[in-house]
C-alpha cells in the first residue's frame, strides 16, 4: 500500500459499504496481508447471525439443507450441528434464560418449544458459525442463501430488530505489537466504519455496540509501545463492559482472565485469541447480501493494522487534529479517512 498522504480539504466522497463490496467483486471474501497464525497455520474467522422469521426448528433444516449439518445435540432452546469438514454450528434462540430452561428441565420440552416460539417473535434466533479458514469463508453463502430463501429476516426488518453479524477473527499473533497495532488501527477507523456499513439507528441506540469513547481514542492512539499487561489494564479502565463494538474481552481473557474477571465478572466473556467485531448489521433478507460485506469491512482494519508506516502517519495525524475539551471532530476525521481510504485504493 503506497501512502499518499492527507488532502487538505479532501473532497466528501461517499464511501458506502455497498460500492465498497462491489468494488470488492461483491461476495469476494478479501484476503488480508496476513493469513497465518504464529504457529504457521492458516488463521480463522467466525461469524455469528442474528435473525427473526424463522424458528429454531426452520433454521436448522436451512442449516441442513445447505451444508448436509446432522443435529447431535437438541434442545428446545438450542440445537448443534456437525457439518463434515467445517466443525461444529449452533442454532439457539439467543436468550440465555430460555437455554438454561431447556437444559435444566428436558421433562417440559413441549412447553418450552411453545415459550421458545413465541420468543422467536421478537428474540432472534442466532447461527454461530464454527472457525473456518479464510480461504474457505466462502462456503458460508449457501448458507446464508438457505436461511433467506427459509424467510429469515434481519436487522431493518422492524424498528425494534438489533441484530447483527458478529465477526471473530482470530489475531495472527498474540504479542502486544498486534495487539497495539490493531487497537490503533480500529480506533483510526471506528467512525468510518459506522458510516461505511450504514449501521442501523436502532442498533446505534442500543448499549450492545457502543462505539469506544473518544479519551480512550486518544489514549489508545498515543500509547507507545504498550505491554500487553498496559494494554489490558487501559482498556479495562477505559471499556468496563462486553457492550461494544469491537469487544477486547474474549482475546484478552485469552491471555490474563483474571485481570479481565476481576474488572469485568461475567460468565459469557469466553476465552479466545480473536477479535469480537459486532458492529456489522445482518441484511440477511437484501438479495445478493453476504457475510463478504461484514468481513471486508474488517478487512480494511487489518490491512492498516499491518501496515506501520501508514498506521503512524495516520495516529500522528488524529494526535495532531486533537483539541483540548474538543477532541477531533468527528465528521472531519470521517471525510480525511475516506479521502486516504480512496487514494490508497483500499475501497
């Protein structure tokens, strides 16, 4: 990526995640600089789909439709699913009390598939995909296709449907110059990608995907060389809480669980070396809609990430726009990224 610098007065150019995709050859699923893991192997991503339109019985026969999945776990709540070659998928009505219902009392299974059917009215039903290689993401569209042609419906289905595509990808490497790396990169980008993927006023409402606050922005692009030991205690200061956009706490749970648990108690923060992008809407009712528009969005974070050179320049750049009791203005920094963006030919 060749940098060519700042516009002074970089012209408003409208970065949608559509022609974002388009110019990505639409479902491609991008490939990012780096593709291993610090093991040598491929490195993964899961995705999670939250959706209504569908019970949890019709989801799971979309789910076997597609990719030949047999059930080996079922509940009223809940059911997982092997497919040959890709791993293991559940399909759950996303409401951990009715889970644990069905898992506690087996005996009252009628009534709780009629209490889950109801629920299905306004909790969504969610398909968390299993890790799968980026090289075989692709496999993914027919799923998604099954569960749209089954009458899913998604994110602007209603004024009240929040869900979202969840992207965990796994880090390449566990060290704090990744670590920093992509926090900076994410933090350079975070008001873009609201913008570029259009997210849905509802979600913006709601507390799950609550974008980083602007002080930890600063903080975060300031720091210089953090430990990782810094980079887990700043973040916890600054986000005590799963309930944002880009969540740190599976990946740092990974590394230190109990500096993680001892600021933030609870249950659902599952240990793992990925990312938990959660910004993404699902618009799995829109034909032609794939999991490439939410992949290739992170996509761009990665390639600044491993990118050092543009990573610096483009820090110095928020540090250098920064005003006391103001901070950056917000629109402003949107326009310079989408001016670098265009330039650098990322979209």
């Amino acid at each position: 990526m060749q940098y060519h610098g700042f516009p002074d007065q970089p012209a408003l150019i409208e970065v949608k995640l559509e022609n974002f995709v388009l110019r990505s050859n639409h479902n491609a699923y991008r490939f990012p600089t780096r593709l291993n893991n610090a093991a040598g192997m491929p490195r993964t991503v899961g995705f999670e789909l939250e959706f209504t339109g569908l019970t949890l019985e019709s989801a799971a026969a979309a789910l076997e439709t597609a990719l030949g999945a047999k059930v080996t776990m079922s509940t009223a709540a809940e059911q997982r699913m092997d497919v040959e070659e890709l791993g293991s998928f559940s399909v759950e009505i996303d409401w951990n009390y009715l889970k644990k219902l069905a898992k506690d009392h087996g005996d009252y299974q009628h009534e709780i598939s009629l209490l889950s059917e109801t629920a299905s009215l306004l909790v969504p039903v969610e398909v968390v995909c299993p890790p799968l290689e980026i090289a075989n993401l692709e496999r993914l569209d027919c799923l998604v296709e099954a569960l749209r042609d089954a009458g899913a419906r998604g994110t602007d289905n209603s004024f009240f449907a929040a869900y979202g595509v969840h992207v965990n990808a796994e880090i390449p490497a566990l060290s704090a110059r990744d670590i920093d790396a992509y926090l900076k990169s994410y933090c350079l980008l975070q008001w873009w990608l609201v913008k570029a993927l259009n997210v849905n006023l509802t979600r913006r409402m709601t507390p799950y995907i609550d974008l980083y606050p602007a002080r930890y922005l600063r903080h975060a692009i300031a720091a210089r060389e953090p430990a990782v030991e810094q980079l887990i205690d700043d973040y916890l200061d600054y986000n005590p809480t799963r309930n944002r956009a880009l969540d740190m706490l599976p990946l740092f749970a990974e590394i230190d669980a109990g500096r993680v648990h001892r600021v933030v108690d609870d249950p659902r923060i599952k240990a793992r070396p990925t990312f938990h992008f959660r910004l993404p809407n699902c618009l799995i009712d829109t034909g032609g809609w794939s999991l490439a528009e939410s992949w290739n969005a992170w996509w761009v974070v990665e390639e600044l990430a491993n990118n050092p050179g543009e990573l610096s320049r483009l820090c110095d750049q928020f540090l250098m726009h920064w005003r006391p009791a103001f901070g950056v203005d917000e629109a402003d920094w949107v326009k310079r990224i989408e001016g670098w963006l265009e330039q650098s030919g990322l979209v």
